[in-house]
C-alpha cells in the first residue's frame, strides 16, 4: 500500500505540487481513493499530446476565478491557451514573467499564443484588470 502524499489542511497549490512532482515511484493516494500513475516516464520527462488548453474565467461563490486554477504544459513551443469568460463584464489574462497579456471579453473565448516554455518552471496568472481576481498557476514540466 503506498503512502497518503495528500493530508488535511495542505493549501491546494501543495497539493497540486505533490500530485505531479511527488509521485514518482507510483500511484498517489488522496485520501483513500487512488489516483493512479502520473509519475515521470522512463526517458524522465512527460508526454503532452495537446496543443491547446482551455480556460475558464468564471464566477464561483461571488470570486472570480480561472478555472482550472493550475495548468499544467510539457515545455517547447507552439502551446496555446483558450480562455473563455463567463462573466457579464471584461477581465484581464496575463502571465507578467512570459510577457503574455489579453483582455477577456465576457461571452468570448480568446485565443492565447504562449512563447517557447522552459520545464522546471512555475509561472503566476493574473487578472490585470481586477486585483482581487483569484490567481493562477501555470506549471511547466520536462517533456521527453
């Protein structure tokens, strides 16, 4: 039986962190639900079969949000992101240390060409336009 890597009171990020970095040797385990294998490949890299990840900037609980909060892309080029707002007025995208701004107009998916993505980085999403905007996690790891 492997052991729990997820325990209460861990802040989400941590979680996030856990799942994909500290589970190498195998299943994780949340809990007492198993979430299978996501552990690095034999070559020590990931596989990322997408070109495109999509986004929501959405309302939950009367907080803006970017839904899902932590994306995660194998590093390289020709990644975009799709990023749809639900919301009822414009909101802002940008990851500041990629240069990397758009303006999100409510009931329009905007399209997101990110630059070339170094692995082993962690990088943070913003909404530049509404400070208390929840932020988010773009994660890049090693790919094969």
């Amino acid at each position: 039986m492997h052991e729990p890597v997820a325990r209460a009171g861990l802040a989400p990020w941590i979680l996030s962190l856990t799942l994909v970095l500290g589970s190498a040797a195998g299943c994780v385990r949340v809990g007492a639900v198993e979430t299978g294998q996501i552990g690095p490949l034999p070559g020590g890299g990931y596989t990322d079969e997408r070109d495109t990840v999509q986004i929501v900037s959405t309302v939950i609980g009367g907080k803006n949000v970017f839904v899902p909060s932590t994306v995660i892309l194998t590093q390289g080029s020709g990644r975009t992101l799709t990023i749809y707002n639900t919301a009822d007025k414009p909101h802002g995208f940008r990851i500041p240390t990629l240069s990397v701004e758009a303006i999100l107009e409510p009931g329009v998916e905007t399209v997101v060409a990110l630059p070339p993505l170094e692995g082993g980085r962690i990088y943070d999403i913003q909404c530049h336009l509404h400070p208390p905007h929840r932020h988010a996690t773009l994660m890049v790891v090693h790919g094969n």
